[in-house]
C-alpha cells in the first residue's frame, strides 16, 4: 500500500489520503488536480488498478453560499 501512497503523494493537491488493501480515500484539490489523475497516477505507477466509485460521496469544491 505504501507505493500506492508515494504515487498519489507526488500529485499536486493531494491534501491526503488513506490506503488499505482493497480500497483508498483521497482528499484533494479539484483545482489542482482531476480524479482521472489521480486513477492514472495509481494505474501508471503502481501494479494496483484504480477506478472511480460510483457511489462515493462528492464534497462540494467551494463553500456554501449563505442568503
């Protein structure tokens, strides 16, 4: 798990993330960085294949506005 890691730590906007085998939540910046990138990273630099979860929670890019 440690080079699944090291791939998404060399990623720009990666705050942080979380591995175990079998799965892994990243917290990053969409501004500096796409969730793609963040699958090619894995599938590139690792042996491990990544995909993007069809059910994960998606957390806003930007604060709540407040009216």
């Amino acid at each position: 798990m440690a080079i699944v890691k090291l791939a998404l730590s060399g990623l720009a906007g990666v705050q942080q993330s979380h591995v175990e085998l079998g799965s892994a939540e990243v917290i990053y910046d969409a501004q500096e960085t796409s969730a793609a990138r963040l699958v090619s990273a894995v599938n590139d630099k690792t042996p491990f294949h990544a995909h993007l979860r069809s059910d994960a929670p998606v957390a806003p890019t930007s604060p709540p506005s407040h009216r």
